[in-house]
C-alpha cells in the first residue's frame, strides 16, 4: 500500500555552520538562543581535551559572523575554584534578560556567568556548589519572567531557584523525591506570561506546574496519542498495526519517558520534549472556570 501524502508542507532553508575550533563555525553545540534583531548566540561546549572550542558564536540567521565570546577552559578537579571570570568548563544554556544581557549557566563551575550582549563580561552568581537558599549545584536550564526574575533549574539537588536581575535570592520551589511538587533531576524550566513555572521532571517522569510563588499545582504523566507522522507510517503497513495490537504493555505509550526539556508560547501552549520517544506533547494552558452563582 503506499503512503498516504503528508498535508503538512516542510519546505527546507538553509544550513547554518561548520565545524571549526576557532572563528566561523561551531565546536559540539549545545544550546542556541535567538537574540536581539536577526542575532543568533550559538553555546559551544566542546571536548574537555580541546577546550578552547568551549564558547559562544554570535552570528545572524543568514550565516554572518559576529564575534566569539567567553572561553573554555580545561576541566582542573572537584576542589578546583579559581577560573577566571568569564571562563566556561561545562556550559548549559543561555538566556536574556529584557536588556539583552546573556545568562550562561555552567553545572562544573555551579555558577551563572553574566555577559553584555556585545559579549563583555559583566558579573557571575555563585561559584561555589551548596544546598542553601541562593546556592547553586549543578545549574542546568534558564528562564526570565515577565518582570526580569531568572529561575534556574538545580539540576544536582533537585529544585527551582528564583532570582533577581542582579542575583538576588527570591524563592524556590520543589526538593528531592517523586510526591506532589518534588523533583528528581528536572532538566528544564519555563514561565508563561502569568508568572506560572512549568519543570520537565526528567527522572519522575512528567510535567510539573507550579504557581509563580513556587507551590505546587498540578502534574502530567503524559497523555500521548499516536502523532499524525506516525499514523502514516503505520497505515503505509498494516502488519505495524497487528504487531501494534499483540504487543504487550502498549498503554505506556502514553506517558512520559525521560521529558529533557519544556518551553512555552504567547498563546500559552505548553511543549514537553521527549528525546528517547522522538516526540513533543503539547499542552495548553485554558482561562480559568468559574461555577456557582452569578455574583
């Protein structure tokens, strides 16, 4: 039988990038960020043995060189704290704050590294790993909210931080465990507009939701159907769909396995990726419903 037409229409672009150690191109990248205008800041976090791949590129949509900006610098021990400032080991990810200033999060370091978004060095949080409020061990994910608050993800002692534009500490939310609100290794965070958190709770498995000041509302476990792209392939053979109906345990195929990260749109559409199923599921946030008598 053949397959059934997409009416989806992907139509290709371009390529953006090579790979270099030095100047135009990219060394292993982890993390890209749209910034201000047609800029796009591409995080490189090159191997520990070549570490002056370790930066960030900034170049435009089209593929124009920018400039490079911080550094590698090689892995020197567990009790090894004095890297300069500016300095990246094992960075994570990038985000700007209203200004356009660049937040670097590096889970070697346990610190956030503070750039100008012509990359000159401004200011770092926290250097050293710890548990305390305003702490960080093993800093992962970045968020802004509405009103400039950062919110890191710890992903070493299993929580939400919230901080102010110059460091601040302001809240957190979550701890270690797999009840209501606790968290094990989340691997990504996002803020709607409302100031509402959203955590991909990467070793438990699921979605969780917490109110902007840090309590818990509610969890997803996943609730996937098979995808438009998957039917077609299934439909295109039909022995897929009997080996579909002898397999044993298929009622998993809904949840979660292993979400690595979540964002959110303007129109409040939530988006869980799950790199081990090769899939997004998608959510929407509704307006709030209000039952009982008119007022």
């Amino acid at each position: 039988m053949p397959s059934a037409v997409s009416s989806i229409n992907v139509q290709y672009g371009y390529t953006i990038g090579r790979g270099e150690q030095f100047g135009p191109g990219f060394s292993t990248p982890v993390f890209a960020a749209r910034g201000e205008g047609d800029l796009l800041y591409v995080l490189c976090r090159a191997s520990e043995y070549r570490p002056e791949g370790t930066r960030i590129t900034v170049c435009t949509v089209d593929e124009e060189y920018v400039t490079t900006f911080a550094r590698g610098v090689p892995n020197q021990g567990p009790h090894e704290f004095s890297f300069d400032d500016g300095s990246l080991v094992w960075p994570t990810a990038i985000a700007f704050d209203k200004d356009w200033n660049v937040y670097v999060s590096d889970e070697w370091l346990n610190r956030i590294s503070v750039f100008s978004k012509d990359g000159d060095y401004i200011s770092k949080w926290q250097e050293r790993p710890g548990t305390g409020d305003g702490e960080l061990n093993r800093p992962a994910g970045l968020a802004f909210d509405a009103d400039n608050n950062v919110y890191v993800v710890d992903s070493g002692n299993d929580r939400i931080q919230k901080f102010s534009p110059d460091g601040q500490f302001l809240m957190k939310c979550g701890r270690s465990g797999s009840g209501e609100g606790e968290l094990n290794r989340p691997s990504g965070v996002a803020v709607d507009s409302d100031g509402v958190i959203y955590v991909a709770d990467w070793l438990n498995n699921r979605l969780q939701v917490f109110d902007p000041d840090g309590n818990f509302v509610t969890a997803r476990t996943g609730d996937a159907t098979i995808s438009k792209w998957g039917k077609e392939k299934l439909d295109a053979n039909m022995e897929m769909w009997e080996e579909r109906q002898r397999a044993y345990g298929m009622e998993r195929e809904k949840d979660f396995w292993g979400p690595t990260g979540v964002a959110v749109d303007d129109q409040d559409r939530i988006f869980v990726c799950e790199s081990a199923r090769n899939r997004l599921q998608v959510y929407q946030k509704l307006s709030p419903a209000f039952v009982g008598p008119r007022l």
